[in-house]
C-alpha cells in the first residue's frame, strides 16, 4: 500500500479549482456567434430602444463618478448603455439592484480598464453582490482587474453574452484569479465569451445549479473552464485552447461548499494545444495543475463527456481521479458530506489524437508519465488517451460491471489507449510506476444513460 506521504508528494493537483506560452487565439477561431452588438437603434437612434425600465446612457469620456452614482442608485430593472471607447476605473463597480442590464457596443468597442484600481479596493472589477437576481451583462470587455473580472454571487438568472475579460502585464503571474465568476447561483448564462490571461480559471461556475456555458473561447488562462461542486451543467460548442488544463469539472470537500455536483453534460467542444506553462504563483493545488491536461473529472457523479475533440494536449487527455490523489490523508470524519470519488463517468464518442506526447516534467505526475513511456510500456509509445487513478471506493456503484466498481464507461472513441495507473500500490519513490499500470479496458466497455438537456 501507497504510503499517504508519497501520494502527497505526488499528486496530480487535478483540484483547482506563462512563460512558454502560443499566440493567444481569437473569437472567431471558436466559430462562435456571438450576440448582436448593442448600442444605438438603427431605426430610432435611440440606444435605450427595448429597455422595458429606467435608461442610463455613458457615452465615451462620462465621469467615473457619474458612473458609480448610476449604479449605486440603480433601481430594479434598470440599465445601463455604454458608448463605444475605454472606461476607466479605479474603484470596483458593485451593483445590488435586480433586473440589472449592463451592455456595451461589443467586446472590441467597449473597454471597462481597471488598471487604475486604488489601493483598498477588493480587486474585483464588477462584483455582483448576494441577491441580485437576472443580472446582464453583455458586448463589453473588462481587463486588467487585480482580482477577479466579475463575479457574482448568490444570483438567479445571471447572464453573460459577449464578454472579453482579458489582462495586459506580459508577466502572467500578476494577472487575476478569475475572469468570469458566477458563485452559489442559479440559471447562469455563459455565451459567446472571449476569455483569457486569468491565473486560476477563466470562466469558472461554482457551487451552482442550472448552467449553461457554449460558444465561448477560452485560452491562456492556467484552467480554461472549470464546473466545480455543481449541479445540471451543459458544457457545449466552446473551446478550450492554449491553456494549463482545458475544462475541468470536480467537487471540492468544504463547509463552505455545495456538494454533491453531478449531472455535468460537457459535449462538442474543442480541447486543443493545452500546453501552457503553469503561472499560478499562490502556491495553491490550481500551481500543480501539469500543463498539458486536457479535462479531467475529480470526485463528482454522472459526469457525461462525448463528441469533444481533444488535439495536442502534452500530458494526458482524459483522466477520471478522485480526491485522494490531491490529499491522501483525507477522511469522511473531516466532510461527511463529501464524497471524494468520481462515480458513473461516461466518456463516448470523441475524436482523440496527438495526445500524452509530452508530458509536464515540471510536475511530479509529468515525471511518472514520462517513467513509463521511457520504460516503454505503453501500447503506443505516448500516454494512453484515458487514465484513471484505481484509488478504488469503499461501495460499489450498484449495477456496476464486474471489476468497475465506480462505474466508468468508455466506448466508442476510435482506436485509443486506457491505462489503470493503480495509484493505491504505487511505492513511496514511484519507482514501481510502469509496473503496476494495466492497459485492459474491457471492464469499462459500457454505456450510461444520457444526460438530459439543461433548460434556464
């Protein structure tokens, strides 16, 4: 048995939630529509034409002070018009009204720039306090926050269409944590988005319910897109390139967390090129994620991952773990309520190639991988498509097949390689690695019911 100071040491810090970095890619690579720029009315000339409550309208050059007495004073159902040009703040913009609509003339004409953030401030851009249900925001980009770009909290009805948050610094490690941050909402929007630069996860759903985030672009943040410790997610139509790792969906243990995430659909998306270097530096689980990690599903239920198209991720493609791999020591007398290990996983009909080449050497997960192709074990000379960690669970999944206890089902991928990295009889040098894998995927030749399509 694996020492727990070995795990320790070598986990694959898959919980999360540059300096070698490609070119950042454009919206128009993610063959996304974003939505119709707002802004004046063609016919009427009139940019409040639809607003059903109050109007404001700042065009470029209105005062910073002016803007914050509109949205201090907001009242339900307002909102607020942006001319084309650069805002300047230095100040956090905090809205409480409901109803609220925030939209700009388009994510390349209307810049929120928060450079200028005093000192004191929270470091968030836009921050939506608890309560604020249906708030909007659209056609505009938010850059350089010392934070997070916007975050909202404890909301119904949010929504965010064609939104760029990005950060300026070329040193990386002084961007902000998360660009899109709705947490402990419900019914949440994330469409035609442009995100990127951010030191943690760009557009990140938290402890939530009711998701649906497609036809966004996510590139060159440490994790593209993360579903953590919720619920009823749909994941579809974005892509994910140039990042740490690209789309993630886990639970955390916590007081503070929603638990029990599960119903997670991520389909039709593209999951390219995740290679870069990690430049998380609050020395954090997120600091360990291996660059090079396409989606990995960690300690959540009936997960359904189909018809993505993963290219080019250097350490590994797709992996099932569980939260022991991240803290060995835990245990249910710390969470009860947790349950640290990812059951009824199904991964079918995606298109997967040029995958494990390259491993994260940087990370002590890199290093193993990298053992075992040097040893030559694996069928293909690379690092197989799919892994698991074969931490096994106390209960079987009830109807799970025999030898499968937590019910994962892989079918349908083309011509790819599994591999059961045994991590519960690795040695405490991980010097048994290449022998303890075991590349029989016949145990997990199943299929799981659908998931069913999530509606706002």
């Amino acid at each position: 048995m694996t020492s727990k100071m070995a795990l320790f040491t070598l986990a694959l810090a898959f919980t999360a939630c540059s300096s070698s970095k490609s070119n950042p890619a454009t919206t128009g690579d993610a063959g996304t529509t974003p939505p119709p720029d707002a802004g004046t009315d063609a016919a009427t000339g009139d940019p409040c034409t639809g607003s059903v409550g109050p109007c404001k309208v700042f065009p470029a050059g209105s005062k910073e002070s002016d803007i914050a007495n509109a949205v201090a004073t907001a009242q339900t159902g307002t909102t607020l018009v942006f001319g084309a040009g650069t805002f300047a703040f230095t100040n956090t913009l905090t809205f409480t009204a409901k109803q609220l609509t925030v939209v700009g003339a388009g994510m390349e004409q209307t810049i929120f720039d928060f450079k200028g953030l005093v000192s004191g401030s929270s470091g968030t851009g836009i921050d939506v306090l608890d309560g604020s249900d249906g708030f909007t925001i659209k056609n505009l980009a938010v850059r350089d926050t010392f934070k997070n770009g916007i975050k909202v909290k404890g909301s119904t009805g949010v929504t965010f269409q064609g939104v760029k948050v990005s950060w300026t610094n070329p040193d990386a490690k002084t961007h902000g944590d998360y660009a899109l941050y709705p947490v402990f909402c419900k019914k949440v929007l994330v469409e035609g988005c442009d995100i990127s630069g951010s030191s943690d996860a760009g557009i990140y759903v938290g402890q939530s319910q009711t998701i649906i985030v497609r036809n966004n672009i996510a590139h060159d943040n440490v994790a593209g897109i993360e579903i953590e410790n919720s619920y009823d997610a749909e994941v579809y139509k974005n892509i994910a390139r140039n990042n740490t790792g690209g789309l993630l969906v886990f639970d955390l243990p916590g007081s503070g967390n929603q638990h029990d995430g599960h119903n997670v659909h991520v389909h039709d998306n593209t999951i390219d090129a995740n290679n870069t270097t990690n430049f998380n530096a609050t020395g954090s689980v997120v600091a360990q994620v291996p660059a090079g990690t396409g989606t990995f599903v960690l300690g959540t239920r009936d997960v359904e991952v189909d018809h993505n198209t993963y290219t080019n991720n250097f350490t590994s493609a797709f992996s099932v773990v569980s939260y022991y791999i991240a803290i060995p020591s835990w245990t249910t007398a710390q969470d009860p309520a947790y349950d640290p290990v990812s059951k009824r996983v199904s991964f079918h009909d995606n298109t997967l190639s040029k995958n494990g080449e390259q491993p994260d050497l940087l990370t002590q997960l890199g290093q193993l991988l990298v053992s075992g192709k040097s040893q030559g074990v694996y069928p293909h000379g690379h690092v197989p498509e799919i892994l698991v960690d074969g931490i096994p669970d106390a209960t079987p999944v009830t109807g799970a097949p025999q030898g499968n206890p937590t019910y994962l089902c892989f079918g349908n991928n083309g011509t790819i390689d599994f591999a059961n990295m045994h991590f519960d009889q690795l040695k405490s040098d991980g010097s048994n690695f290449a022998q303890i894998l075991t590349f029989d995927a016949t145990a997990y030749n199943c299929m799981l019911p659908a998931l069913p399509a999530v509606a706002l």
